[in-house]
C-alpha cells in the first residue's frame, strides 16, 4: 500500500462518499418519479452529479493522489445497502423512501463540510480560484432545506400506516406537498 498525505485521504473519503450519493440519488430519483417529491429529487440528483464533478476538479486542482479502490468500495456498499429490510419482500415501501431520503442528508450534510472545510483550509490557495466553494456550500444547505422538507413529508406515513393497508394512490398524495 502506498503512503497517502492527510488531504489525499480527505478527498478520496468524499469522492467515495460522493459516488454512493450519486448511485442513491439515482435510485431514490427513479423510485420517486411519480410520487410529488419527483421533481425536486430528479433536480437533486442532476446536481449531486454536478457536485461530484466538481469535486473531482477540485481534488485534481489540490494535485491529490486518487485511489481507485475507495469508490469501488463505495459503489458496492450502495448495492449491498439495498438489501435492507423495509417492510416489503419486494419493491419499494414507504419506509424505502424515508430511509432513502435521510441518507441523502447525511451525505448531503457532510458534503457541505467538506466545501466548508476547504474554504477554511485554502483560503487564498490560487489552485481553488477557479471553484467558489462559498456557493457550493449554500447549494448544499438549500439541498440540505428541500430534503428535509420531502424526509418531513413523508415520515407519518412512513411510520405509521401498515404496509398494503391503504391505497397508493392515497398514500402518495398524503405524503406529498
């Protein structure tokens, strides 16, 4: 294994955290297509795609080594996560979409300190002139604000209705705006 400097690490975590934010904002974006969180999760997930290319640049402008392996491991980690039980032996519950959506704001949440922790860390380094890392850290908090709002939405039904013993149709526009 090779030697890897402090920063090298710190962005390879996020890169790795940003490739399971990708993966489950895609599936939580699909599952949610028809649902009243619909859009607002296919906006999220274009910009968490947005924000992963741009850390990216960012970790290739710090001249940080890569490790492929981190992201592998995460891409994994994603899939394997979908094993979990939601309450359902097949397809998508409500639980699904609240367990979902509080994943997307941790990763979200920590997303956000990465930008906060580099606008600290390199506040005047020329290799970041080119990222305003003050903007994405408010994209994140108004990604952080709308994810909470959708969690909000549907964690009652979530957590109280049986699952199958109402209609989905019903469910669905309870649990909306």
């Amino acid at each position: 294994m090779f030697s890897m400097r402090q920063l090298d690490i710190y962005l390879n975590d996020h890169l790795a955290g940003a490739m399971v934010g990708v993966e489950l904002s895609r599936r939580v974006a699909k599952s949610n297509r028809a649902t009243p969180s619909g859009e607002f999760l296919g906006r999220l997930h274009r910009e968490i795609v947005e924000d992963r290319r741009t850390l990216q640049a960012v970790a290739r402008a710090l001249g940080a080594e890569s490790s492929p392996m981190k992201p592998a491991f995460a891409w994994i980690a994603e899939k394997a996560g979908r094993l979990k039980l939601n309450g359902q032996i097949r397809g998508y519950s409500p639980l699904s979409r609240l367990v979902e959506l509080e994943g997307l704001e941790i990763g979200v949440s920590g997303k956000r300190s990465l930008w906060q922790a580099l606008s600290r860390a390199f506040p005047d380094d020329a290799r970041l002139s080119g990222f305003d890392l003050d903007a994405l850290v408010a994209r994140a908090e108004q990604q952080l604000e709308g994810l909470r709002e959708h969690r909000m939405r549907v964690a009652r039904h979530a957590l109280t209705e049986i699952p199958g013993s109402r209609d989905k149709r019903l469910a669905d526009a309870e649990s909306g705006p």
